[in-house]
C-alpha cells in the first residue's frame, strides 16, 4: 500500500478553516482516522484536504486524505466526511484544513 494513499488526520487534534462569507470546516480525530464537520455559511460545493503524519514500520510517514466536492450541508458542525483504517498508528495533523469550494449556481 502507498503511504501516501487517502489515509487520515490526527488523535486529540482539531483544526479549523474559515473565510469571510464561506464556509467553515474543522476536523475531530480519533484512534485511526478523522471526522471533517463543516459549518454551512452560503450555498457551495467544497473538497477538503488534510494532511498529517503516521507510524508505519517504526518510522513517521506522511500522508493524506481527501474529502470529494460536494455540497456543504447546511447547519453548524455536520459531518462533511470521514476517515478511518486500521493500518493507520498515531495519526497527526500535519497541517491546516485545505478547502476549496465554488458557489452552487
């Protein structure tokens, strides 16, 4: 498996993205993956990137995930995507959230 492959994010991290007039994304993490949440602001259509790190074989890799364009649903904090593998030990942000997202027209 590619280590790099569409792993997860961190245990006990949260990370947050927010813009004016957009939405607003943070990830929870847990044991072997994460939760992105998103906060609906106006209607659009995002994919978030996470980066983190992970051990595998002794050594610290890195990696990261993928959550597909889709439409932000609306309310504050509702499950955008989640992650989890079990391959994957002691995950760690490695970065911010990376959101990118057009207006629904």
């Amino acid at each position: 498996m590619n280590k790099s492959l569409f792993l997860g994010a961190a245990i006990a991290c949260t990370a947050i993205w927010t813009a004016a007039d957009a939405a607003t994304f943070r990830a929870e993490t847990h044991a072997r993956g994460y939760t992105v949440f998103s906060t609906y602001e106006k209607p659009e259509r995002c994919e978030v990137v996470l980066n983190f790190t992970f051990m595998h074989n002794g050594t610290r890799d890195k990696g990261e995930s993928l959550c597909m364009f889709k439409d932000v649903p609306e309310g504050k904090d509702v499950k955008f995507c989640e992650f989890s593998h079990e391959r994957m030990v002691d995950p760690i942000m490695s970065g911010p959230l990376l959101p990118t997202c057009k207006p629904l027209e």
